[in-house]
C-alpha cells in the first residue's frame, strides 16, 4: 500500500510497502475515499513541523467503514463517515470541561503525531468516527473538518443573529465563515481579499461586498461610519490585524483564527483600549462541533464545489505540495481521490 509520508521541511514522498493496517478491539478501518490537503500540511511542509518526520499525513478525509473491531457498538459495515482527528487524553482539565481542543496533548492527533488518512485503508479509534448522512457526499464529509474550524469560530466569537461582520482572507476557512455567517443571519458580510479569483468566489458565497486590503476603510462608509459588529482575520499578519483594529467598531469583537506570522507588531495596539474592543483567538474546534458541520451540510447550508480547485491522485500529491509551498498560486482546496 502506498502513503503520502511527511519527511521533514519542504519533504512530502509517495512510500510503498504500508501493510493493510490489523485493528485493535476498540477501533475500526475505514476505505479511503476523498482526503483534503489543510493549510497546517502546507505550514509543516514549509517549515518542517510540528508535524512529526515519518508520519502519514492527511486529517480532513472520508470513507467507508470496511472492519470493526469487536469491542465496536452501534458502527456498522459500509458506513459512510469521517473523522475527528484530535485525540484528546480524556483525564486532563480541559477534557474534562468539554474543551478537547485545549487537551495537555494538544497537537496530538491522526496525520500530525500518529499515522494519518493519506493511504488507502487507515484505522482510526471507534469513538471518533462520525456518520455521514446519505445526501453528505464523500468530498463535503472530506471537508467538515475545516468547516468545523469556521463553525467553531464563529460560534466563540459571540455573533448575534443580524449582526454586520467583516471577513479578511477569502482562503478555505475564510469562505467558509462567510457561509457560516450567512447561515446564522448575519445582516451583511464584508471580505477584504487582494486575489481577484477569490474575490468573485466570495461573492458567490454569500458575501455582500470585496474589497482589497488597502481599501478597508470603505466598509465604514458602508456601515454609517460605525464599522462591523465583528471582524474575523483569517490571514493572521500584523498588517491584516492593525487592519481589524481600524475596522471594528467601538465595543465591537475581532476573532483570529489564522496565525502565519513568526514575527508580530502591533502598531495599532492602543485602539484595543480607546474602543473597547475585544480580541479572541480560536483554535480548533470541540466533538460536537463536528455534528453541527455535518448538519449545515446536511441542510445544504454549505456549498464547497467553488472552494476545491484540484482533484488529484495520491501520486500528485508530492508535486502538489510544491506549488502550495510556493505561493502565489490560485489554490484553495485540494482533494486527494482514491476512488
């Protein structure tokens, strides 16, 4: 069986001779179907971790459930799924109050620290799974994970049915905030995007007007001079968060959830405090989020068909990797098919 291998820094290989994984009681092995490339494989491919050296990569994927181990209830074979890649310790404080994603072992996970879905059989813990319903195809269920990431966002921010909001960074996530948004009655949804391709795909998804990044200033004119209740930075640079600051309006609430810069300014630091303005980061998401994401795709809340912009095979995958390590490209979301 052949699997997509992370090496180190700017190293993903195609290895041959993984063994059909053999399932503990407790766990079940999935077929492969549709796996997604994360904006985190590329961050680990570009600069060498925290993804570990020698683990199969992939952690937003789909497939159907071929074997189940005998301590395994209520999973059946054939079962359409996806997963929920954390593996939290189940004992620490976090994990106790309903915050896996903030488990002592964060980071800990499939296709990070342990063997993931890029290959085709992968066995994955029973208690993690998640059922797909009928009308939920292969590549929506491939892609609940980062939507569970933008429901999880979006939800910590506070956000207020009819609420206005801006969105900055029109990549994966940030266009699914934008349908999330949407979904949960924003009243208008502002998008500061400097790639005309992603720009149109803003629009299409829900967003009521794009802007450049230099043109921020004319969401406030739009917003009698007030600005959005919310901001959410999906890009995570100093210049994308003074951005935010000048954005948001007095009492309002900015929401980080990309955070890509080694090095962070913050010039504009003092209107935190002149406008009462409140910062949040988010990171990941909890279990039950995932069951939210499966229902908005389920009520075809969701549209992903404009976000994927490459099926590939597995062999493609280590050229692929280049190309997203190397922006600019006009890349969104890759899918790897193993149908």
């Amino acid at each position: 069986m052949k699997a997509a291998v992370f090496k180190g820094k700017e190293s993903v290989v195609i290895e041959e001779g993984f063994e059909k994984p053999i399932i503990e009681p407790d766990e079940v092995l999935i077929r492969v179907k549709k796996v997604g490339i994360c904006g985190s494989d590329v961050g680990s491919y570009e600069s060498g971790g925290p993804y570990l050296p020698e683990k199969v990569i992939g952690h937003e994927f789909s497939g159907d459930i071929v074997e189940i181990g005998e301590k395994v209830k209520k999973i059946k074979l054939g079962m359409r799924v996806t997963v929920n890649p954390q593996i939290p310790c189940y004992e620490c404080y976090y994990c106790l109050h309903d915050l896996e994603n903030m488990c002592k072992l964060q980071n800990y996970s499939y296709g990070t620290t342990e063997h993931g879905a890029m290959r085709e059989f992968f066995n994955v813990k029973a208690e993690r799974i998640h059922i797909l319903p009928d009308n939920v195809s292969y590549e929506e269920g491939a892609t609940v994970e980062p939507l569970s990431v933008a429901v999880y966002a979006v939800e910590q921010s506070g956000f207020q049915l009819g609420q206005s909001a801006a969105v900055i960074g029109a990549g994966p996530i940030g266009l699914m905030i934008i349908q999330v948004l949407r979904a949960a009655g924003a009243s208008k949804i502002y998008v500061l995007e400097p790639v005309e391709s992603k720009q149109k795909i803003a629009l299409d998804l829900g967003a009521d007007k794009v802007f450049l990044p230099k043109n921020w200033n004319k969401i406030g004119r739009l917003t009698e001079k007030l600005g959005p209740n919310h901001v959410y930075d999906c890009v995570g640079l100093s210049e994308t968060f003074s951005s935010a600051l000048k954005l948001v309006r007095k009492g309002g609430k900015i929401t980080l959830i990309g955070m890509h810069a080694s090095t962070f300014e913050l010039n504009s630091i003092l209107l935190m405090t002149t406008n009462n303005i409140s910062v949040r980061g988010v990171y990941g998401y909890n279990h039950d989020i995932f069951k939210t994401a499966i229902n908005l795709f389920d009520q075809k809340k969701i549209k992903i068909d404009s976000l994927i912009t490459s099926r590939i095979k597995l062999d493609q995958v280590p050229e692929m990797f280049k190309i997203l390590g190397n922006p600019p490209h006009d890349e969104l979301k890759v899918i790897v098919e193993f149908d």
